[in-house]
C-alpha cells in the first residue's frame, strides 16, 4: 500500500514537472511522465477547463495497478490485485421463490417453484464457497407465506435477503435476461440489486433487463436488511428456458449473484 501511495506521489509530482503542453484542435495535449518514462496512450491526454485528463487504464496500469470496467454500471475497479470475492462472516438468507401449492409460473411442462429451487440452491453452493453462512426459507417443495420467509430472515439478523425467481412476459415472447428488484426505501438494497444484477449479466452473458424499485413486493418489503430479489430469466421464452434448466447456466448466474453480493459487502479497494 506504502509503495503505491509512494507511487502515485511520485505520479503526481512528475506530472506537475512534466507537463508538456501543446496546442491540438483547441484541446491543450499532455505528455505524462512516470518515473522518467513516457506513458503512451491509445487516446492522447489533454487539459479541459484546467483539468488533466488521462486515460486511466494506461496510468493504472503503469503503477501496477489492475484495472477493471463494469460498462453497465460504468464503474472502473482500481486494485492492487490482492482483492479477491468473500463473504467470510456474513449471514445470507437465499429464498427460492414459491413453492407446494403456489408453483408460480408454469411453462414447457416446468413449475416455477421447482426452477427456482435448483438456481437457489446453486446459489447457497455458490455463497457459501465464498464463506458466507447460508440458510434456505425452504429446501423442498413445500409453501411457506411470504410474511414467514421475511420474518426468518429478520429473526437470524441475516446480512442479506435474496429471493430467486424467474420471470415471464404476457406480451414479449422473446424476452430475456436477468431482472433484479429491490424495495425503493432502501439505497442499500438498491446498491446490491445493481451489483448482483451487473455480475450475473456478466458471468452468465445475458442481457441486462434492469434493477427496478418493487416496493409492492412483500418479501422486499417486510425484511430489515438489504434485499433483492432475482428474476433470472424468462420462463416465457422457450429459448431462455432451456438455457435455465441446464446446471452450468443456473451455477453461471449463481456465481455472478455470488460475486456482486461480494461487491455489496466489500468492494475492491486500495
Ligand atoms: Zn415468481
């Protein structure tokens, strides 16, 4: 960390001596010099309204520095390549959607209640590979209220709250992609729906279909602690329900969902 900051000191004071100003289409264009070494850059860096402006990779990087780019979120990741996912100490409650009775959805001869079971126990897998201490509102095929699943996740005081269900369109028969939902009261579960949703489009190579406020949803509602709920994909599209009946894809989201819930708890960091 000392040698870091020692670099970018250095950085910083070689960029103040070095700036080597020249005229180019009105932009003024700056040579930086690190450590008596000239960075190249695929984009030149320029001064705007007394700012240097420097592709960041290239300067990243040349302090050692891993870089990562998330294009959705449009977030940059700056570690020092020490950071990697876990959920060592949390409580996690995941909560496959449905169940008995209510089997949700139903399409292609598939109950809802028992696709989502599969993904979330693929998820439990998944989180608790990563440390976390997982506890499941249901393992079998049985109904529970949506009142009871939130009130499970209040008693153990969990960290995070995650209901996993997949999705249907009454109108687009070509839908897909992950959907994630968060109660709008909260910043918190909003923060984490955009996380787990970004990773899980990312791992898994789906479209994106957004983080949305479903403040009507009960479960999202009635839970103290962050929450989100997972609508993996869409039932709805024949071609999406293939893609998530077969176990890679389910392991794919639940290692995306994995890692964003990382993120929300313990982002990368200098
Ligand atoms: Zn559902």
């Amino acid at each position: 960390m000392k040698r870091l900051f020692s670099l970018a000191m250095a950085l910083a004071i070689t960029m103040l001596l070095m700036l080597s100003v020249s005229g180019s289409g009105g932009r003024r264009v700056v040579t930086v010099v690190l450590k008596g070494e000239t960075v190249t850059f695929d984009t030149p860096a320029y001064i705007e309204n007394n700012r240097t402006m420097v592709p960041l990779r290239a300067v990243a990087e040349a302090l050692g520095l891993e870089v990562t780019w998330d294009q959705t979120s449009a977030t940059a990741w700056l570690s020092d390549g020490s950071w990697s996912p876990s959920l060592r100490g949390r409580t996690i409650v995941v909560d496959p959607g449905h169940g008995g009775a209510s089997t949700g959805a139903s399409y292609g001869g598939v109950r809802e209640s028992a696709l989502n079971l599969s993904i979330a126990q693929a998820l439990a897998e998944e989180l608790r590979s990563l440390g976390a201490s997982v506890v499941m509102t249901r393992s079998s095929d049985k109904d529970i209220s949506l009142a009871d699943r939130a009130a499970m996740a209040n008693r153990l005081k969990a960290d995070l709250f995650l209901s996993v269900h997949c999705n249907v369109s009454p109108t687009n028969p070509s839908a897909k992609g992950v959907y994630t939902a968060y109660h709008g009261g909260s910043a918190q579960s909003r923060r984490a729906a955009e996380l787990l949703k970004n990773a899980m489009v990312s791992f898994a190579g789906v479209p994106d279909m957004g983080a949305h406020d479903r403040s009507d949803l009960a479960v999202l509602r009635l839970t103290d602690m962050p929450a989100v709920l997972l609508e993996c994909g869409f039932m709805s599209t024949p071609e999406e329900l293939a893609l998530l009946l077969q176990p890679e894809h389910q392991k794919a989201l639940a290692q995306g969902a994995a890692y964003g819930a990382a993120l929300f708890f313990s982002p990368p960091s200098l």
